[in-house]
C-alpha cells in the first residue's frame, strides 16, 4: 500500500496490538498515513480506534508490534512527535476557567510558545474557527458547535503536521458538521496530513482519501471510499419497508438481487435495480426507496447489522 | 505494569504553574478569604484567649507561638487541599490532564507543576498568617522573611503525599479520609499550639515521624526570629516526604492515565 515511495509515511504500524488484561483492543494491525492526505479510522463503537489513536500519542503503552511516526519509533519518540501533532478529542476539554482567546494562548504554553510570539496566530485561528467575535468569551457561553471549532483552532496552535481528529463532528448539528467538514477540507488543501475516526459514513465518504473499516481490534478492509464501494457491494441499493413476507416473495421471483434484512427494512442490493423496481410500483403496503449504494452499505456488509454498545 | 521510571524534571513544568497562577488570579477574592479565614479565627481565638491564661510558651509569648505554629499548618492544609480538590478537578471531571498528554508534556511535568503550585499555594498562607501576626505586633514581617524559602519546603513536603491521595482517589470523598485521619492528627500532634515533650512518654516518637513537627520546628524560630536547631533534620525530613510522595504520585498517575 505505500503507493508513494517518494514521500515517506507520517505514520506506520506493522502487527500493531493492545492487550487490557485478557481484552484484546487491537489486533495485530498494519497501516501506513501517507502526508497530505486524510486517512480515516471506520468502525462501531469498542472497534478499537480511539486506542489506536492515543497508541500513535504515545499516551497508552503499546501491547506488541511496531509503530512509527514521523519515521521515529513509539513510544519512545512520543515527546517529539507530540511536537508535531495536533489533537482533537472525543470530548472537549477545554480549560473552563479561561476565555476563548486564553485557551489558546495557555495551550501555546504548553509547546513552548510564549503569548507574544503566538499573537498573530491567535487571531488568525480565531478568524479561521469564526470566533474572533468571542474572543473574551467564556468556554461555557459557547455552542457546542463553537467549542468544537475552538477545538480544532486549539490544535492548530502549533501548526502541526499532523492533526488526529477523535470523532470530530459527533453530537454535532447539521450546520456546525458542514462548517467543520469545510474547515477540515480547507487544511487538507493546504497541505496538513488529518487522521480522523468516525462512525459517521458520510464524513468518511467527504473526508477521507484512504480509509480503514475497524472492528474488534482488527482492520477488515481499506482503500478510498469509493473503492470500497465498488469492491464490497453492487452498485445499486432499494431499501423497501412494509410487509416483509410479501417482499420476500416477489424477491425470490427477481433474479441478481442480494437481500439483506435489518429490523422493518428490507435491503435489496443488484446491479440494475429496474426489474424488481417494476415488480414493486404499484403494490400498496409496501414504499421503497432507491439509492446508489454507499459506505455504509460496505460497513454493515463487513461489520454485520448487529446492535453495539 | 507500572512505569517506575524516575522523573525527569524540566523546564515544561512551568507552563502547567504558570496556567494555575492564572486561574487563581482570577478566583482571587474567595481563594484568599478560604485560605485566611479559618487560621485567622484560630489564631484569634486560641492567642488572644487561651494566651490570657498561658502567657508565655517556649520562650516567646503564647500569640506569637500559636502563630508561628499556625504558618506552618496552614502552609500544610492550603498545600494538600491543592493537591486534592483542585488537582481531582483537573485531572477527572474536567480532564485538563489529558489535554496538557497530547501535547509534549508528560506526567512527570505536569506533576512537577503541580508540586510548584502546591508549594506556591502553601507559601502565600503562610506569609499571610506572618502578615496578620505582624499586623497584630507579634511578629516581625521582615525577620521573619527568611521563613518564605521554609515555606516553599514545607509546600513541597505536604503537595507530595496529598497527590498521592489524588493519584489514587476515585471521587471527591475518597479526600475525607487523609483529612481525617491524616491532616487532623497531625495539627494536633506537631507542636503548634504545645511542645511536643509534653505529650505522653509512649508516643513521644510519633512527631519524630510526622512532616508538620518538622515544619513547625523548622518555622517557628524562622517567624519568632530565634536561634534555629537541626535545620539539617528538619530540611531532610521534609524534602524526604516531598521526593518520595512526588515519585509515588508520577508513578501512579501514570499508571492511570497512561493506559
């Protein structure tokens, strides 16, 4: 997979595996994060993504196998590497007992940056998070979609290479995850490597140029969203809801179509959905709708339909 | 399996100081009445109307050896309150440690930020105390100021082991027992308000072995401005209890935030 020989990865794990106890967390899993692009981790929640994360932190002790990053190996290059990166947590933490603008600058403290040498980029990641206006805000006078941003903003205080977003846009409305969908993409344009988890399909399918599909510690599959489509699944999707029996009849008289149930929901997968579109329009009981087929479908293909904690 | 790596101390930690001194500053006004309020009373209470019936204690008037004994407790209790309430805070509810583990500080830097702090805290209550003895004409600020590298010590000395009990808490209430049984006995076992020979034959060793009577002994000459003894001992003792709580709290934090 390192296609690109001439840059080397940011960051590599070969049999990568943590172990809590007798709880194997990860798997024995191997990736490389090429630079310049947004590599992403997909999985159910308990995949294993936010350990594999903090494991390329330096923050949780590598079980066994081998990780590199910025060509450095880890845990032991953890502090430098530390240098160069820029987290977003699952959870914001950001410090309650100071403004929007001392967030930040406190946080420059933290890699060495005095307040006056950060000032200009202080202002410009406020502008870029669209907080300028809050600057001497409080943290908790902010919208969840604001401390989100505030977030971000806050892990570009060192101007990482590499920025490892944990979830980014979840519990997030519609509007703050567009706005933080095209901050993201503006910093990949501008060149910074991102590594993102989700279990959201379509951040996944905006973002990401190269991703994996987690679960239970194990990496099932990886390659560009769309590849991954065209790999797993046919191209054509008909989620059909209402008398499941009859369904399943008219179905078995359809040729090439691959049926999968979840719940009330029938989802029936071919290459040309037209044939079985005809048998169904006009039976009453039954609506359906008719989609292309997109990552989810190849996420539930691999990780089963079954419910996660 | 634990990491018992010693710690390395570096500059970094001064960031996470720095970051403490600017949330104080901001909670100034309660911050200073909390940590004036309690040993002012007492020293109020027990100098001017215990002191009416003692007169003189240990070569000085009895105001002046409550007090001198009372900068050294408060040093004690602003220290490990730190150390406690506010390091918990930090490190569960509102998780600013794991922010501070993203960046290039470890636990090492951020423990030692928090000893300085601690240190800090336990300083200003007791220059305080010096400040209001002085102002009641019992002790003499600026004798006394040689007390202030003492105090950074005895700050030390308590922050150690208070962050041990943070290291290791699971809430807030888990607090109440090293007040309880630790903090309380040794205010009254250590030697600030009665020499502690008078204290029974059989546990006369017992404040041989606790921090605070070395702090006081430490202390107390340094704020009556008397001639000083065993500042060898007292220092060791004390630098002892900070060293040794300080590993033990690096050890344990990371044991359980590295995971």
């Amino acid at each position: 997979m390192t296609a690109d020989s001439a840059q080397p990865a940011i960051v590599i794990a070969r049999r990568l595996s943590k172990r809590f106890g007798k709880r194997e967390v990860v798997r024995e899993v191997d990736f490389e994060v090429l630079p310049g692009r947004c590599f992403g981790f997909l999985g159910p929640n308990g995949a294993g993504k936010t350990t594999t994360l903090r494991m390329i932190l330096g923050v949780s002790p590598i079980t066994a196998g081998e990780l590199r990053v910025f060509g450095e190996s880890m845990p032991a290059a953890a502090r430098s590497a530390r240098r160069r990166i820029g987290v977003v947590p699952q959870a914001d933490n950001l410090d309650p007992d100071f403004t929007v603008a001392e967030n930040l600058r406190v946080y420059a403290s933290y890699f060495d940056l005095p307040a006056r040498a950060v000032m200009g980029q202080v202002r410009e990641l406020l502008e870029f998070a669209g907080l300028s206006e809050r600057a001497e805000a409080r943290i908790d006078a902010l919208s969840g979609g604001m401390k989100r941003r505030l977030t971000i903003a806050r892990a570009l205080i060192n101007d990482p290479e590499l920025l490892i977003l944990d979830e980014p846009t979840t519990g997030l409305d519609p509007q703050a995850r567009h706005m933080i969908w095209g901050r993201l993409r503006e910093l990949i344009r501008a060149g910074k490597t991102l590594l993102l988890t989700t279990h959201y399909m379509e951040e996944a399918e905006r973002l990401c140029d190269e991703l994996v599909i987690m679960d239970h510690g194990r990496i099932l599959t990886r390659g560009s969203p769309a590849a991954l489509v065209q790999e797993y699944v046919e191209p054509e999707v008909l989620e059909i809801r209402g008398q499941l029996e009859r369904v399943r009849e008219l179905l078995a008289g359809v040729e090439g179509c691959r049926a999968e149930s979840l719940g009330d929901t029938c989802y029936c997968y071919s290459a040309d959905a037209r044939p079985l579109i005809q048998c169904l329009e006009g039976r009453s009981g039954i609506t359906f709708v008719h989609r292309p087929a997109g990552l989810e479908d190849v996420f539930l293909r691999l990780t089963g339909r079954e419910l996660r904690d | 399996m634990p990491d018992w790596r010693l710690p390395r101390l570096r500059h970094p930690a001064l960031a996470v100081w720095r970051r403490n001194v600017l949330v104080w500053r901001r909670l100034l006004g309660p911050a200073i009445v909390m940590n004036m309020g309690e040993p002012l009373l007492m020293l109020l209470g027990l100098g001017y109307g215990l002191g009416l019936f003692i007169g003189q204690m240990g070569g000085m008037p009895y105001l002046t050896y409550v007090a001198s004994g009372i900068v050294a407790s408060s040093c004690m209790n602003s220290a490990s309150f730190e150390a406690m309430y506010s390091v918990h805070t930090r490190m569960v509810p509102q998780q600013t440690y794991a922010s501070l583990l993203v960046t290039p500080l470890e636990v090492d830097d951020i423990l030692a930020g928090e000893m300085l702090w601690g240190a800090t805290k336990g300083t200003i209550s007791g220059v305080t105390i010096i400040l209001v003895a002085g102002a009641l004409g019992h002790v003499h600020p600026w004798t006394a100021l040689p007390a202030v590298p003492a105090l950074l010590l005895v700050g030390l000395c308590f922050t150690g082991p208070a962050l041990v009990m943070s290291a290791l808490s699971p809430s807030y209430d888990f607090f109440n027992y090293y007040q309880t049984l630790a903090l309380m006995p040794m205010f009254v076992l250590s030697g600030v308000f009665y020499p502690t020979d008078s204290l029974p034959q059989a546990v006369q060793w017992l404040p041989q072995v606790l921090p605070l009577s070395h702090a006081v002994a430490l202390l107390r000459p340094l704020v009556a401005g008397q001639p000083m003894h065993d500042v060898a001992l007292h220092g060791a003792v004390l630098a002892l209890y900070a060293a040794s709580g300080y590993y033990a709290a690096v050890v344990l934090v990371r044991r359980r935030l590295l995971v």
